[in-house]
C-alpha cells in the first residue's frame, strides 16, 4: 500500500525551494519520504543558495534552528521557534508563540497563535486557528525514547508510516477552529473543516469534509434567575 503525498499536497510552484528536492515532494509515498527525511533535507541545504530568503521577516524574540529553510515573503512572529529541519515555503504566516519542529508547510499557509506542528506534512493554503497541535509521539512505556511506530487506518487498511514521530499529513485548504488535536498518525485530504475542540489520531479523512465535535452543540443555555437583595435583619 501507498500513500502519495501529491494526493494530498500540491507541488511548490517556484523560487528556490522549487529548485531542491522538495520541489518534487508530492511524488514521494510517506513512509518512503520519512524514512528518507533526514537525508532529503541535507540535500536541499546543498541545493540553496540563501537556507533563509532575503524577503522572509523574522521578528528579533523568534527563534530559528540553523538547519531550518525559508522560503519567499515567509513572516515569523513574536516568541515562536521554527527548528529540526523545518521547511516553511514561499508566503507562510507563523503567528505569536507558535512552535515547529521537523515539519514541511506548503505555500502560503497560516499558523495562528500557540501553535504546535511537529513532524507534519501541511498543504498550500492551510490555515490552522488558534491553539491546534500536531501531537507525533503515542503514549508509550518511556515517553523520552517513543518506540511505538506510528499506524493510521485507511480504506484499504492499516498503514504504517514506519517512524514513531509522525504526527499528520494536512492537505491543501484545510481550514481548522481552535482547540485542535491531530495525530499521531492522521491524514486529512483537501479542503476540509475541522471543528473547533475535535481530536483525531490514526486515521484518514476523506477529501472536503466536515467534522465537529459532538460537544461543540451539546451545549445548554438557560435563563438565570436573578438573584434578589435581602436586607439585613
């Protein structure tokens, strides 16, 4: 079984990230491309002239790994941290005290505030809202040393993404409310909705769906009584 990434993601469509390895992404199945990340990574560093475009703008209390890339008219806000191998393509937005780690965000995605993305794939356009995690790791014996490969459920069966540090592949257009949780181990096609206060792990999400929370409507709303001054005796 595979999984081909340009099934979810579109491919970069200029500027030097193009001219890398990554400009052939969405050719790559997942598990062969985690497998290969590391290695893929170093590859494109070699390929770049600036590992850091001159146009990104990157506020001064943000902080950069030295093996991260940046691509075009990328913009970095205050008290976020972008490292371990990070690709943020032409026109990403990571709002305030965002943290990503070891992730690829296509073209023009938007991170809001208190965002955590780590080891994800997230497509061109995406906007994740506030407080949404890409959480990598299963819950394990040791969480320090996760030894629990990551699996998630398809249609065809269960695939394993051979890493235990995947959290998820988000397609292109996905929008999300805040108070998300996703992975390890999801997959979530193109043009979805995902409620606020959703969590998913180990599955796929068929492309331009929807999905909420139960608890998002089950809500009750009720008058108050008002409470009445009693004068002292």
């Amino acid at each position: 079984m595979q999984l081909i990434l340009g099934d979810h993601l579109s491919a970069t469509t200029g500027g030097p990230i193009h001219e890398t390895v990554y400009g052939a992404l969405h050719e790559w199945d997942l598990a062969h491309y985690l497998a290969e990340r590391d290695l893929l990574h170093r590859e494109a560093l070699g390929q770049l002239r600036h590992r850091i475009h001159p146009s990104a703008v990157i506020h001064r209390t943000a902080l950069i790994g030295d093996d991260v890339v940046i691509g075009r008219d990328v913009v970095v806000h205050e008290f976020s941290s972008v490292r371990k191998g990070a690709v943020l393509c032409d026109g990403v937005r990571i709002g305030f005290n965002c943290e990503v780690t070891a992730a690829f965000l296509g073209e023009g995605a938007v991170l809001g505030h208190r965002i955590g993305v780590n080891s994800a794939l997230v497509g061109a356009r995406t906007h994740l809202s506030a407080n949404v995690t890409l959480a990598a790791i299963s819950m394990c014996e040791d969480m320090r040393r996760p030894d629990r490969d990551v699996v998630l459920r398809t249609p065809d069966g269960v695939y394993r993404c051979g890493t235990p540090a995947f959290s998820a592949l988000i397609g292109d257009d996905v929008q999300t409310g805040n108070s998300v949780s996703l992975g390890p181990g999801v997959v979530v096609g193109r043009g979805c909705r995902i409620g606020s206060g959703v969590m998913l792990a180990a599955r796929t999400l068929p492309a331009y769906h929807a999905v909420t929370a139960v608890h998002a409507t089950d809500v009750s709303v009720r008058l108050r009584r008002p409470v009445t001054a009693r004068a002292d005796r």
